[in-house]
C-alpha cells in the first residue's frame, strides 16, 4: 500500500504518470483498476491524468451519461484504456451487457472503473485506488495493488 497527498493538478499528474509506469500486462486478462471515493474526490481527474500520461489527446471527458469510453493507445504497453463511470449503473448486467465479458479478459486492455462497488458482484481481482478529499486544493491517493 502506497499512499500520496497532493496539493495541485501538477502534483497529481506526476502520481498519475508514476502510477502507470508501474503498470504491466497481464497474460491472459485486462489490468482492472477501481477507482473509490466520493464524488469530487478526484477519480475523473486522476483518470484524465492517467490518459494524458499514455498518449491520449483527446479530451477525456467524465463518461457519467456514455458509462463506457474507449481510447485507441499508439507505442503504449495497452492497446485500449477503457474509462467506465458506473455511477449511474443500478444493476451489473447493464455493464455485462456493454462487453464486460469480454473487455475485461483481454490483456491490451487497461480498465479504470470509477464507484466500483456499484458493480462489486462483477468486478475481476484489481488494483484499488482510494481517493479522498482533503481540502480545496489537496487530495489523499491510496494504492493497493
Ligand atoms: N490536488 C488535486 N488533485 C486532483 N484534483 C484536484 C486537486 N485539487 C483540486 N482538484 C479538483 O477536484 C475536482 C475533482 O473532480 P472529479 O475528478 O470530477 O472527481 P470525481 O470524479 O471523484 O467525482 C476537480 O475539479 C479537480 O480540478
Ligand atoms: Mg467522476
């Protein structure tokens, strides 16, 4: 368990690059990471820097009304990082029903999933991450591996 207080966007952006950099495929399935804490406390952003670190131009914006987006990587270790919001899922088969099967046994894929635990009863063994707030400007970020 590794645990990180940043004080600025720049802060969390050298959290978000270390943590990918620690990041490898696995054989035979995704790297699933969950992303939990309350609203506000920095999953889309922590998601975004993450995105930013492995290439993605696009803007990546919170998915709460898509629930699922995919990005294409190029000279990445992942082929795909997919950003999924269960927010607003109420039950799992919404999400079995958007692949999850599949998306989550595919070894180019790297999954962050915010609110986890709306889908716990589906969720693979992952790499948690517990966000928190802090103060305005300053958040806690956990690491489980
Ligand atoms: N040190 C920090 N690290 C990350 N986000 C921060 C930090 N300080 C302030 N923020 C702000 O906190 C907010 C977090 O919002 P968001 O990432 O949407 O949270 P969540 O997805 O958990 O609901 C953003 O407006 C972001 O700019
Ligand atoms: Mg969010």
């Amino acid at each position: 368990m590794t645990k990180h207080t940043t004080d600025s966007l720049e802060q969390t952006e050298k959290i978000a690059t270390d943590f990918v950099s620690t990041l490898s495929p696995n054989q035979d399935r995704a790297v699933v990471v969950g992303l939990y804490g309350n609203l506000g406390a920095g999953k889309t952003t922590l998601t975004q820097l993450i995105a930013k670190s492995l290439g993605v131009v696009d803007t990546v914006t919170s998915p709460t009304f898509v629930i699922e987006k995919i990005y294409e990587l190029t000279n990445q270790r992942f082929a795909h990082l997919i950003h999924i919001d269960a927010y607003r899922i109420e039950k799992s088969s919404e999400l079995l029903h958007l692949g999850w099967s599949e998306i989550i046994s595919d070894p180019n894929n790297l999954i962050l999933i915010e609110w986890p635990e709306r889908v716990e009863d589906i969720m693979p063994a992952h790499i948690r991450l517990n966000l928190s707030h802090v103060s305005e400007n300053s958040r806690e970020i956990e690491i489980i591996l």
